[in-house]
C-alpha cells in the first residue's frame, strides 16, 4: 500500500508541475461547478468487553455552482445534504443547507487560494423528538471559507480548504459553531 501512495504521488507530482503553467479561466462570465461527495464510517468501541462496539454512518453531498462577476471574484450558490445513522446514532438525523455568498481568489506562486462569505439557511429533522421535543430544527447560517486550488489544467484544480458555519438556532436552541478542516473537491471553471 506504501508504494501505491508513493507511486500515485510521485506520478500525480511530476505530472503536475508541466501543467502548473496553465492558469485557472477565472474571468468576468466564467461559470464555476465543484463540491463534495463523502462517506464517513464512524465506530465507537467501548472501553469494557460486556458491551459491543457501535457504527455509524454520515454521507455528504454538497454540490457548488459559481459565476464570475469579475476577473477572480464569484457569485456562489450550494445545496448540502447529511444523513447521519446507524447503530450509535441517537436519533438519525436528516440535515439540509441552501447557501449563498462570494469567493475572491488570488493566484499565489502556481496556487490559488481563495476567501468566501456567505449565509444561508439550514434544516436539521431528526428520527424522533430528540432535541428538546422537537423533530426537527430551523437555523440561519454565517458561512467563512478559505482553501486552496490546485490546477491541473486551466480548466480543473483540485480544492481543498477550512469552513467555519455559524448557526442561529431556533426553537429555543442553543447556536452552534462547526468547523470544517480539509475538505477535499474538484471544481471546474468553463
């Protein structure tokens, strides 16, 4: 497993740097599309042999969609859905985001990185009245993202970057932070 890592990372590295002069389309009137897909096994195993180790699930689908307004800075919009189940889940929950905001990006030595804010709207409907007897919870969402692009060619780079999401809960809830780290995409730019 080593020399597959070492192998696709020397090829991915060496093949790279002869693309790295191309540059990213990131004018006035170019369209932007990316996001994430990503599965998550999460397993607890307890400290004691009585009791039986537990598994979840979380699945994410987030898909991105841009314009640019201006050369480097776009108008970005995306949809996000979480399933989070399985045995040590209590309860199963169902969460949905739709996302607004802007990105300004800034070509660094081969790189790009980027800045974004935005804000959104965010619903969570659990399996039962978990939370304080409620189904289901409606939250209004304060979106600050950074990362970086990688470019394969001028029109793919791969993205990965930090999210950090504010949400105002309702309902008499407590608000909560949640902070993404690494998260790991391709966007396309045409």
């Amino acid at each position: 497993m080593k020399k597959f890592f070492f192998g696709f990372t020397l090829i991915f590295l060496t093949t790279s740097f002869s693309v790295q002069a191309n540059d990213l389309n990131l004018k006035a009137g170019t369209l932007m599309l990316g996001g994430e897909i990503s599965y998550q096994n999460i397993r607890t195993i307890p400290d004691n042999d009585e009791e039986d180790s537990l598994s979840s699930s979380l699945i994410t689908v987030s898909p991105v969609g841009g314009f640019f307004v201006s050369d480097n800075l776009a108008v970005i919009g995306s949809l996000g859905f979480k399933q989070l189940s399985g045995d040590s889940t209590e309860p199963e929950e169902r969460e949905f985001t739709l996302t607004a905001g802007a990105r300004f990006y800034q070509h660094i030595f081969g790189f790009y990185i980027y800045l974004g804010m935005g804000a959104g709207y965010n619903y969570v409907k659990y399996s039962d009245n978990y939370n304080l007897g409620l189904d289901s919870l409606n939250s209004f969402a304060m979106v600050a993202s950074g990362g970086v692009l990688y470019p394969l060619n001028q029109f793919v780079a791969i993205e990965t970057g930090v999210k950090m999401q504010y949400l105002l809960n309702s309902d008499n809830v407590d608000d909560r932070v949640t902070l993404s780290f690494g998260y790991f995409g391709i966007s396309a730019f045409f």
